[in-house]
C-alpha cells in the first residue's frame, strides 16, 4: 500500500494507518521528495519532520521511505566546502539552480569527480578492525585526509589497490568480515548524525585552546575538548567573538555552524573567512575550515539538523586525530526552532514555551565535545564553543540557564562594554573557567609564575569591583591612596590587558609569553608603587612619571616578535619608582 500525506502543518507532515517507517527514519516526502525524519509513530499516524520548504505539498502526495536514519556523507572534499543544514553543497546547488535553495534537490555531498591521489596503506592479508586507517590523500595543502574503516566493521583485507588517482565512490579495498561477507569499500561512509561516534577513552583535558586572545587565554580559558558559552544580547559582538576564536585558535579544522543567523551576517563570515590567510601556513583558512550554513530565511527544522551535521563532521576528523573547533552561532536559534516544532507537534509546553526536553538535547551536544583516544590509537579532540542570543540580554531565560548546566566555561558578554567599544566585550565579574585548575600544569610549563600572575590580576579586578560599590556611594576623593592605586591598576588590567582590538597587528592576537610579560610588568607596577607608598611617596607623584600610561599602551608599543622590550619597561618602572623613594 502506499503511504500518503494526511495532514500538513507547516514542516510536520503525518501519514495516517501506516507501520512502514522506524523512528528516526529518512523519508522523502511529496512529489519533490522533501527530505524528512520521522519522529513519531503511533497506530494511526506516523508525523514526519520536513527539512525543506514544505509550500505546494498537497494531501495524498506519496511518502517514500529509505529503511535509514539521517546520515552525513563523510569523506574527501567536506574541507573548505559550504553546506546546507542537511550537508547539500550550496556552491553546487548555486550552479544547478540559481542563488535561490531549491527544494528536492538531491546533490551528493562531495564532489564525484574530483580525482584525489589516493595512497593505500594496507594490503592484502591485513586485518582491520574500526577505525584503522586504509588510505590517505591530501584534501587541501594543510589537512591529509585518512579513509577509516567504520567503527563497526572488522575483517581481513581481500582487496587493495594501487596506490593513484581515485574518485570517492571508486572501491579502494575489499574487506571479508567474521560472518563471511564481502564488503568493499570507498572512501565515503554515511553516519547517523543523532548517533555520537565511538572511541577507545575519553582522556583528561589538560591542554587549553589558545586564541590569541588574552581575556580567554590567561583569564577564562577553555580546554581542548571542552565546551564554551557565548551569551549576550543584541550587538554584544558574540559573531565577532567567534570569528576572532576560528581565525586565531591553535585547533587543526574549524566547523563554522551558522545556525539562523541573518544572512548577510553568514555572507560576511563566507567572504572574510574566503579571504583571510591562515597565520601559521599562510594559506587561506579555508583550507581548514568547514562552513554550514542555515539562515533565518531557510527551512526552520533543517536548524535542528544543522547542530547535529556538524559535530559529526568534527567527529569524524578527530577520530583522524586531528583536534576540532565548532562554532554554532548560535543555539538559541536551535532551540526555537525546537519550540516551534514542539508547538505543531502540539506538546506540553515547558518554560517560556520550550519543549520539556531542551534540557536533554542541549546537553546531547555539549556532551559531545571532549579529548579523546581515538579506535585507531590517535587522540583527538572537539571543542564547541556555542553563541546563545537571549531576548533582552536577560541570562535567566530557558537556553542560557540550561547551557550553563552543560558548560564549563562561561563567557557573558555586557551591553554596557560593547558599547563602549570594549572588545572582547566579556564581562570579567559574571564569566568564569572551570577549566583553570585542569590547565595549571600547562601553563606553569611556560612560566612557574604564570598561575600566580593570573591571580592578582584577578584579584585587582576583584577588589576594584568592590571598591567602586564605595565609590558610588561616597565618591573617589575619600579612598586611601592604596585603594586608589588599586583603581587605577584595574584600569590598566582593563584597558591595557582585557581589551583588545581585532584591527591591530601586534594586537589581535598575542602569544602566551607576551601575555605572561604583560601580566609581569603590570604587578611589578602595582608592588613598586605600592612599595613606594608606604615608604611615604605621594600618589599623584608616582602617576605623573607616566609609567600607567606606558603600561596601558604597551600593547601596541612593543610588537609581538621584539618580547625583550619587555625587559626595558620593567627598569625603567623600577627606576623611576626608586627615585622617588630615594627622595623622600
């Protein structure tokens, strides 16, 4: 019998007096074949969620099963390719139908007839089990690609051919597995994208991400494998946060999730990131980075979906051993589009209308970031840095306070910074690390003095924070001198440390031995005066030698390769400090 469209509302189609599908089975919808999931069955009815433009389905049209869940399609050419939600190629959709995303469209996600060259590396007679290596092949000039056996096939090689020039759907070994069947094998795989894929352990995460940037860095570090929030309001900088993250951070391949973002805004992010040069290969990032773009004006199931096809193509090339960065901006998008399909679905609303089980979903893909030790012996990781847009900059909304639960570092951004063109505009008082203590070891390697630095600069802003509650009630005037030194040293943490701009040189973005240097010269500038304080020099006095000043712009006044610049600024604070102790 076939099976026919009953009822349509918006993308939920169900299907009436049917037990064909499974749950979570890929159909194809309507004439147009609409790709489509089935997320509920039930003796009468079966609903289906469309992840197209379901405009035109009409009731009765036909419904085709495929006996499989949602896949990715997984091998040579996703790197420095666009996709859709749903991983069509959007360059080639382009071609095929203008700039307009038609529905139905039924593009292979790599490219058929790209010739890669192919180096085999086993023979035959070996055995394999999951995710051994068979063969390898350059992708772009920065990422070797290496063709896995699926996690879960094992068996002795029949088959393997020369190393040469091979397409991806070209068989590149036969594999008999234990139950007698022959299997041959490409370099494609397809994976459910809702199934996490396995590895031997999950390891510690003891190695931060470097980004260049200082306040994430030294002050609010994440972890290689660990999981960050962005949240803040409208205009806060959470996109331009991340790009700063993609363009700078030591990770091997970025995934770049646009997830209902506008679409000017993912225009931006596909030109700049088509012409900004990688600063290690000085090559164009490109060749390391992955882009999926789904907008606003798309489809609003394939969101979902969208979430979901990235973190498997980072899975895929950390089981490679390479360590990956995502960058889903953002998730509150995600999360809307989960309400509004809750709300057709007619469900239980939970908070501010979300489905009940947004908890378990948010967590679902946090979860999937970690350090790994890959099948095949490799470690590997995956990062995931999520932008979350609460309605109002109000952070006790739904999306956020879940986040929170899942995450381990927290990076607010503040209205009032951005405004003021602070940049990074994190909030230092309402952000935290939880990956602080995991990293110490790391960082210690650099510098024995590196932690502690990172804790009076912390403690200044601290103090400062408590201070300026005084100050608004009473004034500055009234303050001791050694709190006003404290003030003024939180400005300089602030202005000559914390902000930083994107535009400069030197500055956007600075290794971590400037970082500890800087750190350095601003607490020798704090204990001398300090010193020289209580040894009875007025205040005024030691700000007018200029030394804050300095200290503030030393950012851009001593450029990233010329550090022993360093040693010059701490004598000559040193100095002038001394000699207005000596003449008291």
């Amino acid at each position: 019998m076939e099976n026919t469209i009953f009822s349509i509302n918006g993308p939920v189609v169900k299907a009436a007096n049917t037990k064909d599908f499974s749950m979570l089975e890929m159909v194809y919808v309507g004439e147009r074949r609409l790709i489509g999931e089935v997320i509920g069955v039930a003796d009468d009815f079966t609903t289906i969620q469309v992840y197209e433009n379901t405009a035109g389905l009409k009731i009765g049209e036909a419904i085709y099963g495929t006996g499989a869940p949602v896949c990715a399609t997984l091998g040579p050419g996703i790197i420095s390719n666009i996709f859709d939600g749903i991983e069509r190629p959007l360059r080639d959709m382009v071609k095929d139908n203008g700039a307009f995303v038609a529905e139905g469209s039924h593009l292979f996600a790599l490219d058929e007839e790209r010739e890669f060259d192919v180096t085999v590396t086993v023979k035959k007679g070996d055995r394999l089990s999951g995710g051994d290596v068979y063969c390898t092949t350059p992708e772009t000039p920065l990422i070797t690609h290496k063709c896995m056996l699926p996690p879960d096939m094992s068996g002795e090689v029949t088959f393997a051919a020369e190393n040469g020039k091979y397409r991806v759907n070209d068989v590149i070994i036969r594999v008999k597995t234990a139950s007698g069947e022959e299997k041959e094998l490409t370099m494609v795989q397809r994976w459910a994208i809702k199934k996490a894929r396995p590895c031997a352990s999950r390891l510690p995460s003891t190695k931060p991400l470097v980004t260049g940037q200082r306040i994430i860095d030294t002050t609010l570090p994440v972890a290689k494998g660990g999981a960050a929030a962005i949240p803040g309001g409208f205009g806060t900088g959470k996109t331009v946060t991340q790009h700063q993250i993609a363009k700078w951070c030591d990770a091997d391949i970025i995934v770049y999730i646009g997830c209902g973002e506008r679409g000017h805004e993912m225009t931006q992010v596909l030109e700049e990131f088509g012409e900004l040069i990688d600063p290690k290969s000085k090559r164009p990032l490109t060749d390391r980075t992955v882009l999926i773009a789904n907008t606003s004006n798309m489809p609003v199931a394939a969101r979902e979906a969208s979430i979901y096809t990235g973190i498997t193509l980072a899975e895929y090339y950390r089981d490679m051993g390479y360590h990956i960065a995502i960058m889903a901006d953002s998730t509150s998008r995600w999360a809307e589009a989960l309400r509004e399909i809750s709300g057709r679905l007619e469900e239980m609303p939970a908070e501010e209308g979300f489905p009940a089980y947004l908890p378990s979903r948010l967590s679902e893909f946090y979860e999937r970031a970690g350090y790994v030790k890959n099948l095949n012996g490799t470690e590997g990781s995956v990062t995931i840095i999520g932008a979350v847009s609460p309605q109002g900059s109000d952070f006790s909304e739904p999306v956020t306070q879940n986040t929170k639960r899942f995450v381990r570092c927290f990076w607010a951004l503040d209205k009032s910074l951005a405004y003021a063109r602070h940049y990074p505009a994190i909030d230092w008082n309402s952000s935290y690390s939880e990956y602080v203590e995991d990293l110490a070891d790391f960082y210690n390697e650099i510098s024995p003095d590196y932690m502690t630095l990172r804790q009076e600069i912390s403690n200044i802003l601290q103090e400062e924070a408590k201070l300026m509650e005084i100050v608004k009630l009473i004034g500055a005037d009234v303050l001791p001198d050694d709190q006003k030194l404290t003030i003024e040293t939180a400005r300089v943490v602030r202005v000559g440390f914390l902000q930083q701009n994107a535009n400069h040189p030197d500055d956007t973005y600075v290794p971590l031995t400037k970082q500890r240097l800087m750190m350095k010269a601003i607490s020798v500038l704090y204990h001398k005066s300090l010193d020289a304080l209580k040894a009875g020099v007025v205040l005024s006095d030691i700000f007018s030698q200029g030394l804050f000043e300095k200290a503030t712009k030393m950012k851009y006044d001593i450029p990233n390769n010329k550090l022993e610049l360093f040693d010059g600024l701490i004598s000559e604070i040193n100095e002038k400090i001394d000699a207005l102790v000596a003449g008291v």
